[in-house]
C-alpha cells in the first residue's frame, strides 16, 4: 500500500480501513489494493473511501454473504453496462469468493429480459476475459427441450411473481398482446426456466438490475414481491438495495427503497 | 455454425432458430452467425436466444420492415450509448437492407435534441468506421438556410407535435424561456426541418431512442402522438416498441406501451 | 477549418458559426476545431450544430461563467458514464479556463453518492490522462480527520439541504436505518464535508450530474432546494440546467425544470 493513504487513515479511521482491506484482499487477492494504490496520485480518499465505505462498511454486513453480494454487484454493473473494468473485478471476485463460472453467466442470461441483449453481450465478453484471466474453464450448460414454452412460462410466472405477474400480461391484451406472449414464453419459458441459479439468486440479481437501471418502479414492485415470493426477506432486501448504493448511487437506492417500502406494507411485513 | 448450437436447437426449436439464422444471414451475411458462434463457448444457449427471440420472433414481424427495424435498432442503441459494437452490426445492417448512408447519419443528427451531442457524436465514430467497412462513400447534404430559424422551428413543431408542442413552450415561458426558443429554434428549425428522413422514419427513431433512453414519460406521450400525426399507426408504434424490448428489455418497454396506451386512449384509436 | 462548413455558414449564420468557433478555441486551443473539422467527411452539419448551438447559444450566455460550465459540463458528462472522449476534452477545457485540477477531482469525488463509485472510478482515469496532457501535476489534498464523521455530516446535511435533509434520514428509520446512516456518514460526513471545492461548485455539479441522470425527480428537488441554501440563484439553477441539454438532452432537462418549478413555487422565489 502506498505509504500517504496508510497514513492518511491511520488513528482516526485505522480500523475501517485495516477492516476493508481484508476484505479486499479475500474478494480480489492483491488486485483490489492495487486499485487502490492507483489512485494514490490524483485522488488518494478515493481509494480510501472504496476500502473504507464500499469494503469495510457495506461487504462486511451480516444480511448477505460474499457470493450473493458478488452477484448482487454484478448485475448492478451489467445493467449499468458503462463499466467493464469493475465488471471484470466483481467476475473474478465472484469467482474468488466461490460463485461458480456456471452461475455467473446464468446470472448474466438471466438480465436478458431486464436489459436487452446488447448490454448481456458485452458483459459476457468481460466474463470470458475474467474466466481466461483466472484460467477457469466452464461446461456451459444447454437447454434442450423446447417443448410447451408458453405454458411453462405461464407456470413460472405465477411461481415467481404471483398474480401480478398475470394482471401485466392481461393488461397487454388490448394493447400489445404479442409483447405480453413474450414475457411469458422468453422471459419465462426460456429465461427464468433455467434450473443454473437457484430463484433467490436470480432475484437478488434481478433487483440488483433493476435498482440500477432506474425507472423500473413497477418493475422493482413486481420483483420485490417475487424475491419475497422465492424465499427472501425483507431484510435481505434491503440489504440488496443499500448494497447497490456503492455502484449506482443513493438516488437510485432511495427510489427503490420506496418501492420496497410499498410491498412490504402490501403484505403487512417489516424488517426486522 | 457450431454444431452444439445446431444440436441444442434441433427438433423441437429447429424452425424458430432456422427462420432466425436466415433473417440474420439477410441483414448481416455471415456476421451475425459468427457473433453466434462466438458465444458457442460460454454462454451456447444466449446465441441461441439472439437467434430464436430476436431474429425469428421480431424481426420476422409484420408492421415494420427491415429498414425500419434497423433505424429504430439503431435509434435505441445510439440513445443507450455504451452498446458500439451492436451499434456497428445494426448500421452495417441497415446499410444491408437497404438505408442510404445519408440516412443513418440524418437519424443520428435527428437524435441530438433527445439524447445531446456526446452520444451522438460517438454514434457518429461508429457509423464512420461501419461505412469504411461496408465500402460505401458519402455526399453529405448540408443545410445551407439558417433564415428564420424561430419561425420555421414554431411551423414545425405544430407539424409534428400538435398543440402540444406550443403548451411546452408555453410552458416555459416563466421560468426558462430560452429553453423554449431553442427547443423551437434548435430542436426543431434545424434538426426537424432536415428534409433527409422522412417524418415517419424521423419518429420511430425519436421513439425508440426516448424508449431506450427511460425517464421520458410526457416525452413518450408527445412523440408518440407526434407519430400518429405523420401517418404512423397505433399498430406501428406498439410494433416499434415490441422492437425495442430486445435492445432496452422489457420494463423500458412497459412502461412506453403505457404511455401509449394514454395518446391512444386520448385519442380514441385503438391498435389492430 | 474545412472549406464546406465555412461556407455552409457564411452569410445567414456567420455570427453565431464565428462567435461559437471563438469560445471553443477559448476552452480548447485548435482542439474543439479539429473535432468539429472531423466531422466534414460524413456529418458536417452536426459540427456546425456543436459551433452554432452548444458554443454560441448556450457557453456564451450569461448567468454562468466558463469555469463554471465546464464543471457543470464535468458533471453531467460524470454522470452519464459513457462519453470518455467528451470528458476529456472538457476536463481539458476546465484546466483551460481556470479550474484546477483539485477542483475537478474534488468534483469527481463529490458525485461518487449521486452515482456510485465505478463511473467516478472511470472519470478518474480520464481526468489522470487529460492532466498527463495538459502537463499539469497536482498535490491531492487528503483529509486526515475520520472523527465525528456522524455528527459533522448530520451539521452539513441540515446546513446544505435544509430540513429535507433530516426528513429522508428519518424516512428511513423503519426500512433502511443504515442506509440513512450512510448518508449522514458517507455522503456528507466524509464527502460533503471536504473543503476543496466551494459549495456553490458542488451544486451546480450536483444538478447538472443529477439531471443527466435521470429518474432522480426527488432528489432534484432536494438538491434544487441545496443549490439555493447555498447561495445560487433559480435563474442560476435553470441556467445548469438549460446548459445540461447539449449534454444529456431536452427530456432530462425538462423533468429538471419541472422539479425547479416546485421547488421555486414552495419558497415563492421566480427566476428574474
């Protein structure tokens, strides 16, 4: 580490510090210091604030564990899709913290409905840098039976999302029946039908995305509901949300959380 | 084409993804096979996707043809702004179908207004390489008439938005009247008097890229009732929209389809 | 300059085409020329739109001098997140009217709560490249106190936001506790409460970043509210605002200036 940033925390905020770099280093190894280190020339509480309010304060959080914040933070950078460099980063850690190749580019499929194809492509081709960069290799898994795809769609639909996941489809028959028809055969016949990632991941992912995408309210309160729906709680939730604060800002958070707060009253729960 | 991807859709999916591959074959020659292929080794089934849920489900569509297709393809991608490589497949694939150069660069300058200079002038890199590499030449026409820009942006804009366009301006008069005279002057006595797109194309673009873009409601609701006022259909406009999922994802769209639910409602049209 | 777009411009707009060429050399050297030269060979006009509109309509009015409106131009850039090339060059241009290089960065640091830490990560390596070019070096100021970083921030939140502040801290007391600690600790404790850069700069940055954005309707009005605490006036506060649009475009622009209307109409203020 460079010497002016140890410095610059030690005594007023040596724990936090000394903290988020242990973290850093169990996520990354010596790459997350490195980062650090890197801006040690133009911008050193930067860095500092990284290790201290992103790795210290928010990763070490009860709530969730390494691999679901790895996922959580993947799919927040994947619907972002301005930020390749920290993408490879959170792959790899990802990898390092035990997520296997598998699961993150089922993860990475998973967006496909939330964000369109071309941001999903290009996070694939960041995730098969990471993977030759940390020599994995992946037997990726294929999906060979195409058969009933709407009728299981419709299947996943209300296992997932519940009756709101019908009333949207219904309120596109007047309008835009075909786009409904694909909700249900792609996004759920093809795309959450995939067995890789079990439901609560794929939730956290999708909430993720959704937070950072912004202007999803009616999006963020139907998979709110479905992360519910799938086993999460409210408090993993939340933790979800103020997760993505370090990547997508406060804003965003805030406006999710609103949403949260709509659901939870919805269905009478609180977080504790 | 890799024979797992062949396999994996053999059968049950096999006219989907045939029918796909060959409208992708139409738009790109062997491009967009070979973008397939190169997931073949991580991500097998997203190829898949590509083929079956974007080419053989949309593309195939009646409502919009291929020309059109790709103008609102391309009026997304350059609104979502980090997406170059596609952006470079769908110009390179609107050139394929049958847009003019001239075109292309006339609905990226149309965009300007919608999503300011700095994606559109990097939209505009990547058009210039797509044309290098399609071999094709450009004679761009240049607009030689700044006389009356105020007036002729105002006749214009009742053109195209109705009395809607005046209530904006109008709109602004106490607190940011200049906004209003450039939205007149700019928005619309330089870029919308460009007579090098026809109107029609000019608003399927203008749609896709506000749809892409998110956080356009009463934008939507203009510019969309700006469609159906140079001729366009609710058909046409839901159809654009449907489109836009596989670029921007479908809560992007969702939310556009209720905005157009509104001006069709407003104006008793409805879509079939 | 290239001959066509000369001539495209002489007589009808010669005035506005030289008086924008004299502000961009003013922020640029022969840099800003040679972009808008670029752009002869297939989109002329569109560099005549970045001279006529962006240069002589909107750097040259008044409300804002240069400084200012690169910082507001850094921060809607920042925000935005894919426009590197377009960064640069403004960061470039604010070394050039007299902003230094800790003001930037410093304006940098300040968005990392508005827009989380990759895209401030990136616009970081930007800034690194265009001081590396513009032969400036800088001694990065550090802040050596980590205490009371709760009770500093909770002063600043109410000294910059007023009682909205507090309001949405203790909005999130039953839902999301420490994501309002968070807040208070991160975003005003450490980062609000860094001295280099003067709070008026950090509004105007904070507008501008928030508005191109998007879906941050609340926390514009928050912020809006912030921006007169501090001491900038609404015509101030509309012309960031209307400077936004060349960068992130008219709809961003007019959902701020709906935000501006409430805010202004809550403390009976109007923009004269």
């Amino acid at each position: 580490m460079n010497e002016s940033i140890r410095n610059s925390s030690a005594g007023q905020s040596g724990t936090r510090f000394e903290r988020g770099l242990a973290i850093l280093g169990e996520i990354s190894g010596t790459r997350g210091a490195a980062v650090v280190d890197s801006l040690a020339d133009i911008a050193p509480d930067l860095g500092r604030f990284v290790v201290e309010w992103a790795y210290a304060d928010l990763y070490d959080r009860a709530g969730l564990d390494l691999p679901e914040r790895e996922l959580v933070t993947v799919g927040a950078l994947a619907a972002l899709g301005d930020t390749a460099a920290q993408l490879n980063f959170h792959i790899d850690a990802a990898l390092q913290v035990g997520v296997t190749p598998v699961e993150v580019v089922e993860a990475l499929i998973h967006l496909v409905p939330f964000t369109g194809f071309p941001r999903v492509l290009n996070a694939i081709g960041v995730a098969r840098a990471a993977f030759a960069d940390h020599g994995v290799t992946i037997e990726p898994p294929v999906m060979d039976d195409d058969r009933d795809r709407y009728q299981r769609g419709a299947d996943k639909l209300v296992e997932i999302d519940g009756q709101h996941g019908p009333d949207v489809i219904a309120s596109l028959q007047d309008i835009a029946p075909d786009l409904g028809r694909y909700i249900v055969e792609f996004a759920f016949g093809d795309v959450y039908h995939r067995p890789w990632l079990p439901p609560r991941r794929k939730q956290l992912v999708t909430v993720a995305a959704l937070t950072a995408l912004g202007d999803t309210a009616p999006q963020l309160r139907v998979h709110i509901g479905a992360a519910l729906n799938v086993g999460l709680t409210p408090a993993q939730i939340v933790e979800t949300l103020t997760h993505v604060a370090a990547y997508a800002g406060f804003p965003r958070v805030l406006n999710a959380v609103r949403a949260a707060r709509d659901v939870f009253e919805e269905r009478n729960m609180s977080v504790d």
